[in-house]
C-alpha cells in the first residue's frame, strides 16, 4: 500500500499502438486547453532567479531526499537551507503513483491503463552553473542523488524500469533554465531498450560474453573514437552515432545493474561525466543536449547479460521528415572526427 500523499485521484493514461507496438503516455497532470499550446513560449537563457521555482524551493513539493555539501538533510533539519542537491515530486507529473493499473479497451484495436508510476525532479543549487561548470564534488553529489531514488523506486510494486534524465537547454526540452534532472518510473520497458536487451541477450547466448564488453575492448584498442577514459569508464563517440557528438559513458567491467555501483565508481563516473560535458561546452560553445541512464528493468527477471550506460545527445540538429518518418537518423560528422575533435578540448 502506498500513503495518501502517493495517491492521485486522476492518473494519466498509457495507451498501446497496436501497429508499431508503441506506449505512449497521455499526462493528464499536465493538460491544457487546446488553445493553450499557441501561447507557449521557450525559456530565455539567463531566466532570473527572482522568477526561478527552482530557486524557491519552499514553494515546490516537498522534497523526498536532500543533501548538503554531501550529508543527507531533511526540511526539518537546520542544515536543510544549505542544501546543494534535492529531490522533488514533479508539480505536473507525466506519470502518477496510482495504485491500480485499471487495464481496459476501447473497441477491437485499442488498449489503455493508468500510467503509474513516479516522476521527480532533481535538482542542483546553482542557478546558473549547468553540470559542466559544477565542481566534481558536486556532480558526483547528483550520481548521488541518482542513485538514492533510484534504490527507492525500484522496490515499488509497480515499477518495472526508472528513466534518469537531463534536459539541457529549451531545444533540448528544458522549461526551466535553472539545472535540473527527472526520474520518472513506468510499469513497461520502452521499445527501443526491450530491443537492446533481446539483443545483448542472443549475443551472449551464442558467444557467452557480454556485446557490449566486447565493442567497448574494440574501441579501447582502436582508439579512434575515444573522448577520455579513466580507471572504470571510457567516453567514446559510438561507431553508428545517432546524432553528430554524440558520447556513451560506459564502465569499462561489466556492470548490468546501475544500483549495483559502488562508491569509488560514482567518484570516476562523475570526473569523466563532468569532463565530457566540459569538453562539449567548450568544443561546441555550450550546446543544447539530453543525456538518460539506459539500464535493466527492476521487475526481478535475469538481466546480466546487459550492460548499463549513459548516452549523451548535443542538439546539434533538428529532426526533420526523413527522420521523424524513417527513425533513421541523419548524422554530419564522422564520429571518429567528433571525437578527435573533443579530445583536444
């Protein structure tokens, strides 16, 4: 059973396209009117901190996990107003903690169910400072934070797998300007990591090892597509990017489970995070870009054929027809010259 606070009275909606086999997500947290969407507008780099939310954080939810300077602090505590990274349930959540799933249809084709599940926002102190001007300590502070929640929801009923992910920047998707991370939990697995899984899986069933173990050894020895490495993670452009500059921070033993990482291997992955991140703010002059953690689901099933990783996507470019059409993406540099190119940054 969940407590009164985690219940909602209307959750939103996943529905089921029976002909690509996708789930989407209808967010009634989040509804408009229809005439709404004409008067949206971006965020303005630079948005002051007098009209930051994020600023003023009494005035958001309550947060569910706190630390200062590295100490974990509650808003009871006196410490509490020097917190430097926090956690907060999303004001307009895409999903909501919902206690029944409610499947039904809607004629021979159509399937839906409540969309449970949890969504917050995690966020740095710092108004201005996006993660690639944040101190080490203080990013490893947010792997932190990841890492808490993440533990946290992967022992509710109903969450099958946790997306950790950063908007950067309004091309990116950001409608705050102040540095903030989302966790939203769902009772599926999405498509395109289900087909990662069963793909890693067949391969190791013929070969007994892990695919990415292996295309990590290849880079590693070939070097050219290679950002930097250091004791337990590489950063490297992958050989078929799906967008130009883009990095997958991978460890470099396998790991299958990002719960499972210990702390001296939050400590390197926040240096080569911190330093990636560094090395595209200055090589592409601060770009836009979403990064999201693709790990195994948490529904108790045998996944250690998988490897966890961290994929990194500059706004380079946007989507047009081709690629909204074929799912084929459109990428204009060599990741080999991208990567060259980072190296020296």
């Amino acid at each position: 059973m969940h407590n009164s606070k985690e219940l909602k009275i209307i959750p939103s909606e996943l529905r089921y396209d029976i002909a690509s086999k996708d789930w989407v997500i209808i967010a009634t947290g989040r509804s408009k009117r229809p005439e709404n969407f004409k008067q949206e507008k971006k965020i303005k780099s630079g948005q002051p901190k007098k009209d930051c939310p994020f600023c003023k954080i009494g005035t958001q939810e309550e947060p569910t996990f706190a630390l200062a300077s590295g100490k974990k602090v509650t808003p009871k505590d006196r410490l509490f107003k020097n917190w430097t990274t926090v956690a907060i349930p999303n004001k307009y959540p895409a999903v909501i903690p919902y206690i029944e799933k409610d499947e039904n249809k809607e004629g021979p084709f159509f399937k839906k169910m409540n969309a449970v599940g949890f969504h917050e926002v995690i966020i740095t102190r710092d108004h201005s400072k996006s993660l690639a001007l944040l101190e080490n300590n203080r990013v490893k502070e947010l792997f932190d934070v990841y890492c808490e929640r993440y533990k946290y929801f992967m022992k509710k009923s109903f969450v099958n797998y946790i997306s950790i992910f950063h908007n950067h920047g309004p091309e990116a998707g950001a409608s705050i300007f102040h540095p903030h991370s989302q966790i939203i939990t769902t009772p599926l697995i999405d498509i395109d990591l289900n087909k990662a899984i069963l793909n890693s899986k067949k391969y190791y069933k013929k070969t007994k090892k892990c695919i990415y173990c292996q295309m990590n050894s290849w880079d590693l020895k070939s070097k050219k597509r290679i950002v930097l490495e250091n004791k337990h993670f590489l950063a490297f452009c992958p050989f078929a990017s799906k967008a130009a500059f883009q990095v997958i921070i991978s460890p470099k033993k396998h790991l299958y489970c990002f719960s499972k990482i210990t702390e001296e291997q939050k400590k390197y992955l926040a240096e080569i995070f911190k330093e990636t991140l560094r090395k595209l703010y200055k090589g592409l002059a601060n770009p836009p870009y979403n990064f999201y953690l693709h790990t195994i689901p948490c529904d108790g099933k045998d996944y250690s054929h998988y490897h966890w990783h961290w994929t990194i996507l500059p706004k380079t470019s946007i989507w047009a027809g081709f690629e909204m059409g074929t799912k084929m993406e459109i990428s204009t540099i060599e990741p080999e010259k991208a990567a060259e190119y980072l190296r020296k940054q």
